[in-house]
C-alpha cells in the first residue's frame, strides 16, 4: 500500500506542477482539487497524506479516490493501483547506482527531505562506513549494506553489526525518495 501511496503522491505532485513543500503548496493543491471537480480535500487531510505532520490516521479511500480522479484516473484509486500494477515492471534506466562497480573509498552523498544526508564511505561488496551524517538515526561510523542508489525512490540500509551481518533496517526517503551523488 505505501508504494501506491507514494507513486499517487508523485502523479498528484505532476498534475499539480510541483513538488508539494510549503504550507501555502498544500492550500493551494486543496483549491485546485475543489476547481477540478473531482471532489473536496482539506489541507490538512493533505498534510497528513504527504506526511507533512506526522499522524498515524488510516487512509480513507474516499480520499485515495479523490486524489486518483485529480491525477486523471476517473475510476479513482482502484484503477490508479491496476495503471501502477501494469506499468510498474520493467527495468529502471535512469539514475540507478550500481554499488558493485565503486571503487573501495568511494565517497557517496545521499540526500532526502526535510535536510537528512549521510556521507558514504564504500568498502567492499555493497557495505559502506557512515562517514558523516546530518539529521538522521543513523550516527557516524556505523557500517551499513546497500547494493542499489535510486534517484527519487526510497532507500533501505541494513544495519550491521561488527560480523557484517544485519541487526536492522534503515529507510530513508520514504515520502519523496533521495539523491544521491558521488563524491569522488
């Protein structure tokens, strides 16, 4: 359900022109859905939905078939989920990290929402040192394993212990996904 979620969220975020980040964004989007005729949603059912405040509420349908409609796909969240399903597969091509190919020392910036970044020290098969990090869980010198960087998708870590074996996972970027860059 949350990768719907997201992929509805960025199909909102294109018809809207923007990525949703103020306040005001969220005003704005609950206007234009009202304008469009698909339906009615406040701004702080948006808030919630973008994860904007924090809320632990379910998501209501009614609201999933609004924001679907607003997206263009007039059977609502349903037909939404079936469009994903039947174009969600296939090979990703743009802006994917083959962790394999770095070289040992390889430094990797990864970034995502609200200012979290972690510095990347890779060692060898797809474990990396936290070099530095700046508003995360996750502190410096914590050895983690990833094997793939997706510009815009979620990313998971698992963290590891001194064996190099997993103790749990880390995700980062869950709303709005991450960037990523290398350093040197």
């Amino acid at each position: 359900m949350e990768h719907y979620l997201y992929l509805l969220r960025v199909a909102v975020e294109k018809r809207f022109g923007a990525p949703l980040q103020t306040s005001r964004d969220y005003y704005t989007l609950s206007d234009e859905i009202s304008e469009s005729k698909t339906g009615s949603l406040s701004a702080s059912t948006l808030k919630r939905l973008w994860g904007y405040v924090h809320d632990s509420h379910g998501k209501h349908r009614s609201t999933l078939d609004i924001l679907a409609r607003y997206a263009g796909y007039e059977g609502g969240f349903r037909d939404f989920c079936s469009h994903c399903d039947a174009s969600s597969s296939g090979f990703e091509m743009e802006r994917v990290l083959d962790v394999f190919a770095l070289p040992a020392g390889a430094i990797v910036s990864v970034t995502w929402e609200p200012q979290r970044s972690l510095l990347l020290r890779y060692i060898d098969r797809c474990v990396f040192t936290v070099a530095e990090a700046a508003n995360t869980k996750i502190p410096a010198g914590t050895k983690v394993r990833c094997a793939r960087l997706i510009d815009s998708e979620p990313l998971l870590l698992d963290i590891l212990d001194k064996a190099d074996s997993p103790v749990s996972l880390y995700h980062a970027g869950k709303i709005n996904g991450i960037h990523w860059e290398i350093i040197n």
